[in-house]
C-alpha cells in the first residue's frame, strides 16, 4: 500500500529529508531552551531582553544565510557533474566570505546595535540587557556564519546525515550549558550568550573535521580555480540576490519585535514564544526544501528535465501531508508547549489567543519553503529576489491597514498572507528553470 502511494522519487525526497528535519527541529528546540531558562526565572523584562536579543543577532547572522542557501545548489550541481576541484573551491569561498563578514560585525558591532536598538521603543531595562546579551554573541561571528557554509556544504554533497551530526552536536551541548550556566550557576541572561559562542566554536572544529577530505587535501584545492574572477562573479551575483531575499524575509520576522515593542513588554514576550513554535515547524519543513534543493541540483547538473518535474511534485506533495500533521500537532498541543516556556500568566493567556494563527501557519507557509527550495537548487537568484520583492509590498500593504485597526491580530494575519504570497509568486515563474533544460 505504502509503495503505491510514494513512489521512488518521494523515497528519495524523504531519505535526504529525515535528517535535515532532525537538525533543523534541534535548532529551534534550542530557541525554546533559551526562552525556556529564562522563562521561569519570573523576571518579565529578563525575558522579554533576551526575546530582542536573541532575535536581533540571530536575524544579523541569517543575513549571511546565502551562504547556506547559495552554497548547496550549487555543490549539487558541481558534484552531480563531477567537477571535485570547484566542489572544495566553492566550500573555501564561502568560508572566506563569512570569517571575513564575522570579523567585520565584531568591530562595527557597537555601533550597529545602537543604532538598531535608536529606532526600537522597548523598555530600557530589557533593551541594556538585549544589548549585554548581544555583545557577548556576536564574539562568535565568525564561527556562527562559517556553520552556514558547512551544512549548506554538507547538503550540497548529499551527507544529510552529517550535517544532522553537526548540528545536533552543536545545539545540544548549547542546550546542556544553558541550563548549567542559567539553573546551576545564576549567569542568568550572560550565560546563555557564552553557552551559545562555545556551541559555535564547537560546531567550527566539528565542520572542519566532517569536511576534511575536501578542506585539506592538496589535489582539490587550486589558488588558482578558487580565485577565478568569472567563478566569484556568478558566486556574489547570485549571493546577492539571496541577500536582498534574507533582508526581505527577515524584516517580516523582525516585524513582530518592532510592532511587539508598541504593544507592551507582555505581547512582545508573547510574540518571541509564538515565534519559537512557528520556526519549530518551519525547521522541520524546510527539511523538504532542503532535500528538493539537493535533488534540483542534481538534476540541473545532469540536465535531467524528467528527475526535475518529479521532484518538484514529489516535494509539494510530501510538504502538504508533513504540514498537515504538524498543523494539527500545534492546535492540539500548543497549549502545553506555551505552559512549558513560561510561567508569567498574562503571557500565557496572549498566547493562547493566538494558537489558531500558528496552527494554520505551516499548512499555508510549506509551499513558498518548497518552491523557495526549487529555485535555490536551481541557483536562480534574481526570481528568488523579485517574488520576495513582489511578497514583502503585499506584507507592508497589509500590516499598515490591519495593524492599527486589529493591532497584534493584524500582524499575525499579514503574516499569514505574506507567506501565502510567496509561494504564488513563485510558482508563477516555475516554467523559466524548465525552459533553461
């Protein structure tokens, strides 16, 4: 029964889904931790700093995410036509690129949280411990951004199951310190900044080591091939187009921080909970994205115009079934996950009214992270950047007529919306990568 409902390429999907599910659920679990420790310590605005703190660095870091994002469809294409020399070269790029972005966010950091927290109007008390907090992170930039080029590396070459490895290590020795540093030692909201460098620094090593044979053989690494003007042309172009796509998407995110801060300290707590069940879902969706990002990529690099349409199908249909069941999971079970990440009444009692919202959200997002998937497999970074231009206008729309009338509940709906959008946007630009066959 079971072999008549998926077939071969649903399988194949899976195989490569499954692990990368397993180490992106382990990246919010860490989130939920973080909220968690600091949850029941009773402090509102303890919770409420490191709900900005958390969020802002976390969005700083994600705007180096092309390196994630570009990296792994094109390893796939690379290795998928055999070519090993550039398959070390685009890994040294990208690390080169991201030690040097982690260098440059430690000496303009000062600067760049004070002129962020100059346009946000929190309390003051949670903001100096949102910057405390922050100014302990971003020590570990570099290593924080370099983790992006491993795991998109390590997607690119199909070793799902070593980036799962990587990154389960890394977040569950994050979790391990944060109670040890928090519930054992009383560091309070520093502990949890230095759990999370040492997890990073961590996570670096165990990147080098799970790359070696690329990273450090002599054969497969050419200065030449590696500097290739023509090569860091395509590289930065491409980048590029995934770097407006992040900023875009992460100012959608980071909407819920700037309106949270308008409504009060307890809707922003709120919020930072709600968020965290969201990105649960979110990371264990894009476990299909990440898989039909691979699978594109090969095929791409194959110039297999047949693999490529069953994989896209394959994928919409294995997202619809995997957000359907979370959807349901989140409306039965939410309550629980809430009461579990914070004892503060008035907090619970918004998130409550919310539960609805996060429940339909996975079933209506898993479609824009699927074909956002596609065409980053496809390396097609300028449909990328216009269907997210095209899905912000319509989110910007929607947030400056809803939210002064319905106020949070009009944030979440263009929230809603905005992802609804995106996967429209995207789909009406399918048929080019089709054409390019």
């Amino acid at each position: 029964m079971s072999s008549q409902i998926f077939n071969k390429v649903d399988k194949r999907v899976f195989t490569l889904a499954y692990p990368i599910v397993l180490a992106n659920i382990s990246i919010p679990i860490l989130g939920v931790t973080d909220t968690a420790v600091i949850g029941h310590l009773g402090a509102l605005e303890i919770l409420a700093g490191i709900s900005m703190g958390a969020v802002l660095i976390g969005s700083i870091y994600w705007f180096f995410g092309f390196l994630r994002m570009g990296v792994t469809g094109l390893v796939a294409q690379a290795r998928a036509s055999d070519q090993n020399v550039e398959v070390s070269s685009i890994l040294i790029r990208g690390l080169v690129i991201g030690g040097a972005g982690g260098i440059i966010l430690i000496v303009v950091h000062s600067f760049l949280f004070s002129s962020i927290f100059y346009f946000l109007e929190g309390d003051i008390s949670a903001e100096k411990l949102a910057i405390e907090y922050m100014s302990i992170r971003v020590l570990g930039a570099p290593f924080a951004i370099s983790l992006f080029v491993f795991v998109g590396w390590l997607f690119g070459m199909g070793k799902t199951f070593h980036a799962l490895c990587l990154l389960v290590a890394v977040n569950v020795l994050n979790i391990l310190l944060d109670i040890i540093f928090v519930k054992f030692l009383y560091m309070g909201i520093v502990g949890v900044a230095y759990a999370t460098i040492i997890s990073e620094i961590f996570g670096f090593c165990i990147g080098i080591l799970l790359s070696r044979e690329f990273l450090l053989d002599k054969e497969r690494i050419k200065v030449k091939v590696i500097f290739l003007s023509n090569k860091w042309k395509s590289f930065i172009l491409l980048n590029i187009n995934i770097v407006i796509r992040s900023t875009l998407l992460q100012s959608v995110f980071l909407s819920y921080l700037i309106f949270g801060t308008l409504f009060g300290s307890e809707v922003l707590a709120a919020n930072h909970i709600l968020l965290q069940i969201i990105l649960l879902a979110a990371y264990a969706l894009d476990g299909i994205a990440f898989s039909s990002e691979i699978l594109v990529g090969e095929a791409i690099g194959q110039r297999n115009l047949q693999k490529f349409k069953k994989v896209v199908r394959s994928a919409l249909k294995l997202g619809f079934i995997s957000s359907s069941v979370i959807s349901i999971c989140i409306y039965l079970f939410g309550f629980l996950i809430i009461d579990l990440m914070t004892s503060i009444r008035t907090v619970r009692s918004i998130c409550y009214e919310f539960i609805i919202w996060i429940s339909i959200m996975p079933m209506v997002s898993v479609f824009s992270y699927v074909y956002d998937g596609i065409f980053l497999g496809a390396a097609r970074g300028k449909e990328i950047r216009v269907a997210m231009c095209q899905s912000f206008a319509i989110f910007f729309i929607c947030a400056i007529v809803l939210i002064p009338i319905v106020e949070n509940t009009g944030l979440w709906a263009s929230i809603l919306v905005f992802n609804a959008v995106r996967a429209i946007t995207l789909w009406a630009k399918i048929d080019r990568i089709q054409s390019s066959f």
